[in-house]
C-alpha cells in the first residue's frame, strides 16, 4: 500500500555557519498514522559547512603569515614552501599543547584534522621569498655551524638533517633557508628551555649551543637558499 506524504524540507543557516538541513515526513492523513505505526523518525542530516584551504588562509592565518605564507613580521614563521607534513605535524601538536604556543593553540583549536591536511598543502605550494644575511655569509661563524658543526662541544652539522642548501628532507626535515633569523633564533632558545618540547633531537642539539652560536647560524640560514 502506498501513501502520499506532505514533504516539508526546511534550510536553517545559523550565524555561525553551521547548516542544517532537516526533512520531516509527516502524515497527509489520520489513516495513515494508524495503518503505518510505529512512525519513523524523520531524517535529520547535519552538515557542517566545509572551508576551503583559501577562506580559512585569507580569513585567519594571512593575518599574521601573509596570504602566500611569507610573514613580514620577524617572529612569525614563513610557511610558503615548507612541507607539508612537517606543518600538518606543527598545527595537530599545538592543538594536543605536545608544542606550547598560546596564540598557535587557540589558532590550531578551530581547525579539523581535514583543515590542517588543507591548509598545510596550501602554504606548501606557495613560493618562498628568499632573504639576506645580515652578517653571516660564506665564510662566517654561522656558515661554519651550519655546515661542519661545533666539533668542541659535539654539535652536529645542520646539513646533515635541514640539507645544503636549508631546504630539508621532506617528511623527516623542515626547510630552514629564507627563514626569518629572529624566528630561528627564538626557536633555538626555546629548544634549549624546553618551552618547545615536541622536537627531542632538537632540544639536544640546542642544549649544546651558545646564545652566539645560535645567533650566527640563525642569521646564516636567513641567507640561506
Ligand atoms: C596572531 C598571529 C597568528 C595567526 C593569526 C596565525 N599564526 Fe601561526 N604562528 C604565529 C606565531 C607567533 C608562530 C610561532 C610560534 C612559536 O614561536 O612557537 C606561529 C607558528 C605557526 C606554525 C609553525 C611553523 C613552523 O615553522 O614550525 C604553523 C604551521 C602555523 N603557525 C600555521 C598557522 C595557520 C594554519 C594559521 C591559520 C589557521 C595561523 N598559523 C594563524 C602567529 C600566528
Ligand atoms: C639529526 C637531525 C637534525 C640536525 C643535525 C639538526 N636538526 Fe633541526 N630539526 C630536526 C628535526 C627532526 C626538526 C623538526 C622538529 C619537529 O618536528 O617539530 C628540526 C627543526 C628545527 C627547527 C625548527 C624549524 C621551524 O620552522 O620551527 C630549527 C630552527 C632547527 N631545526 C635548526 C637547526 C640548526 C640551527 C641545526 C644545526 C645547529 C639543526 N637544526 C640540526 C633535525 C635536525
């Protein structure tokens, strides 16, 4: 037997950007009721409205990285060109506080594990804008670091890991050249505190140097391409 159901399909966009869509079947006659009980419940879909990669960027993150992730604020990372699964690994661990950073773990709190995969691609493919050292070029302290290491103090060459030219081992390294060195720097420090603990060979490494050492290199990897 068949009956005709009155369809009634409501749309409700809340302010904050969740849509719900909800369908209800409702009888079209008394008769109805009794000859088809129990009534069904009616379909409820719930979809969350998607961003994009773009809209979360343009709205949230260019703010203080720059549309195309080439901060010009010394303290904020550039993200163009970093690899991916090194950013997507940086955004899930401020979120889980395993990397302590106020303003990132609000940031990274509003983010889906969908987003992060999104926008993590999305600053990956963006061009890096390459930067100067301001004393350390070839032949400087920082150059030295960078490329052989502190035999002294057993402090290893930063190629070995972040590569020759700062551009990392994607999956295992992060790219490091055209880094701003107040970035680099503050990293370093807080490596050697352990305020960012979520890198232990890191944290290792930074234990082992001096505030001018990590100065110098600091400034050779801004140069660095
Ligand atoms: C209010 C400024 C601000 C906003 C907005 C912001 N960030 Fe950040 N971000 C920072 C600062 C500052 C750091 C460095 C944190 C530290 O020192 O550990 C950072 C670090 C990061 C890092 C780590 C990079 C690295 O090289 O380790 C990633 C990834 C990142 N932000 C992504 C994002 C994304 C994605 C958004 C948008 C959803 C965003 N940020 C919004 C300020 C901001
Ligand atoms: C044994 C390998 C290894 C060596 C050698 C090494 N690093 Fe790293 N470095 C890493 C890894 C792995 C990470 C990523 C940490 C994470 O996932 O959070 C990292 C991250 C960093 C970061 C953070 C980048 C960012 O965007 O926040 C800086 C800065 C850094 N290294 C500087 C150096 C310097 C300077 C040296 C040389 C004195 C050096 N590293 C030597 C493995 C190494």
């Amino acid at each position: 037997m068949q009956f005709r159901h009155a369809m009634k399909l409501s749309a409700i966009f809340l302010v904050s950007g969740l849509l719900t869509l909800s369908v209800h079947a409702a009888p079209a006659t008394a008769e109805k009721a009794a000859a088809n009980a129990p009534e069904k419940a009616p379909a409820k879909i719930e979809v969350a409205e998607k961003k994009t990669a773009d809209q979360i960027v343009n709205t949230v993150c260019a703010a203080c990285h720059a549309p195309d992730g080439n901060s010009v604020i010394s303290l904020n990372p550039k993200l163009a060109a970093q690899h991916p699964e090194y950013l997507e690994k940086q955004l899930a661990e401020f979120k889980s506080g395993k990397r302590a950073n106020a303003v990132m773990s609000g940031m990274a709190a509003m983010l889906t594990d969908e987003d992060m995969k999104n926008v993590a691609a999305y600053f990956s493919t963006q061009k890096l804008t390459l930067g100067q050292a301001k004393t350390n070029a070839a032949g400087s302290l920082g150059e030295k670091i960078y490329r052989g290491g502190i035999a002294a103090t057993n402090v290893p060459a930063c190629a070995a890991c972040h590569g020759a030219n700062g551009a990392g081992l994607p999956k295992q390294f992060p790219r490091l050249g055209g880094q701003h060195a107040d970035y680099t720097l503050a990293q370093l420090r807080i490596f050697r505190t352990g305020e960012r603990a979520n890198a232990p060979m890191m944290m290792a490494i930074a234990a082992k140097m001096t505030d001018a050492e990590m100065a110098a290199v600091a400034d050779y990897i801004q140069g660095l391409r």
